[in-house]
C-alpha cells in the first residue's frame, strides 16, 4: 500500500477531503503541509491507499504526492 500526501487550495477543501477518505474508511490524517511541498492554505492530508489515486482526486485537490522514503514524488497536479 503507497502512501500518499494531498495539498489543497483552502482549508475548508482538506477538511472535506478528510471526511471523504473517512466515509471510504480509509484513514486520513490532516497535517501541516512539509516545507519541501508548495500550498496555498498549509494544511495536507496523508493517507495510504493501494488503488488507482484518480478515484479520489476533487476540484479541491492542488497536488497529490506519493511517498518515497523522506522523498516526495508529483503525482497529480491541477
């Protein structure tokens, strides 16, 4: 299973974003966003999934990066 963090374009838009993943019961935990990774609002979503991520990406969604080590990987961008 990858891991994965979400950026969003307003905190409202990580908030749905984590209350989606939970209605799918997969675990989402809201975070600061790490200083290698650009956002406009701060607030990321780190959670694993071992499906395709396109499942999950909304109009709230400014990047998707996979997890790699201490690495981050784009992959999904608006």
């Amino acid at each position: 299973m990858s891991e994965y963090v979400a950026i969003f374009f307003t905190h409202s838009g990580a908030i749905k974003f984590d209350r989606k993943l939970k209605s799918y019961n997969i675990e989402c935990e809201l975070m600061p966003v790490p200083r290698k990774l650009s956002s406009n609002c701060g607030i990321g979503a780190k959670f694993k999934y071992d499906k395709d991520i396109i499942d999950l990406i909304d109009e709230e969604i400014e990047k998707i990066f996979i997890v790699e080590g201490k690495e981050y990987k784009l992959v999904y961008s608006e």
